[in-house]
C-alpha cells in the first residue's frame, strides 16, 4: 500500500481514493495476510478515512502461556484534520493540561497519508489488553503434593525467617 498525497485527492473523483488490502504485515506477527480495504476522502480541512481488515494474529495466552489464533476483525473510521502547522511541534503542550481538541491526529495538507500504518496501529487498537484462549481457561496446572513437608522443605532458605513467623502464627491459634 503507497502513502497516499493528501493533494492528489482532490483530482479524483468524488475526491476519494479506495484502495485493497491483502499484504502481511510483519510487525503484527499475521498467520494470514491482512485483508480488506481502506477509503481516503478529502472533504476540505479534513480527511475522512474509514476501513474494514481481517486478519487472523497468533496470542500467548496471559494464565497457560499457551499460543492460540485470534481472529481479527475491525471497521475503524476516524477523521484526520489537515493543518498548515502539523509538522511542528509544540513544546508548550508538554506543560499543560491538554483539551479534548488537542487530542485529534493531524496532518499536513500538503503531506501524505499513509493507509498502512494508520491500518496496522487500528489493528493493534483491536488486539485485546487481557489475552485467554477461552473464559474457562484455569492457568499453569501446578503439581499436587500429598507431603507439604516436601514442599516446605524446597522452599527458598532466604524464606526461612517467614516461613517460621508463618508456623509460629499457625500454632497460636
């Protein structure tokens, strides 16, 4: 996919550009090459971009450590504001509390919009935060010992002062 010419846009019809998508995309670790498309229109002072990509990305899941395949599918749309100073950088913003406002993505007018990083970051938007391979998933089986004499007795000897405070508590009570 060839980073699109913000300018070029408005010489197209309906001065919108539309382009598919069936690449890999190394950084996301794809089992499948991502699919779909993404549509660029130009309406003035902003670009109105919106798309749809499948992709099926390999997981680790966060409790067995096992890998599973997790399907991705996502229909982002977001508007991007063309700006004469979105190049420059604003050191004053760094001391400030930031509006909502401040918070959109811009772009040059005359500069490029490149589909396939804004694709691969909405991508990664989608991968979720708490990776399972499924709702039931119990973790890393630990092994059952009948003797707990044998477990405490592998227990780290830097351990040794809590594990006595822990026994002194227990007899206590």
């Amino acid at each position: 996919m060839e980073p699109i010419h913000i300018p070029r846009l408005t010489r197209l019809p309906e001065q919108t550009d539309v382009q598919q998508i069936d690449e890999v995309m190394p950084e996301l670790g794809s089992l499948t090459p991502v699919k779909g498309q993404v549509r660029v229109k130009h309406q003035g002072n902003y670009l109105e971009v919106e798309g749809k990509a499948e992709a099926i990305i390999t997981l680790t899941c966060d409790r067995c450590l096992q890998q599973y395949n997790y399907r991705l599918s996502i229909t982002p749309a977001e508007l991007i504001w063309l700006d004469e100073t979105a190049e420059e950088f604003n050191h004053a913003l760094l001391d400030r509390d930031l509006a909502p406002e401040d918070l959109l993505e811009t772009l040059p007018p005359d500069g490029y919009f490149d589909p396939a990083k804004w694709l691969y970051e909405q991508l990664c938007l989608e991968i979720p935060l708490r990776k399972l391979c499924d709702k039931q998933c119990k973790g890393i089986p630990l092994p059952q010992n009948e003797d707990t004499s044998a477990a405490n007795s592998t227990v780290d000897r830097r351990w040794a002062g809590l594990a006595a405070f822990k026994d002194q508590l227990s007899s206590q009570n």
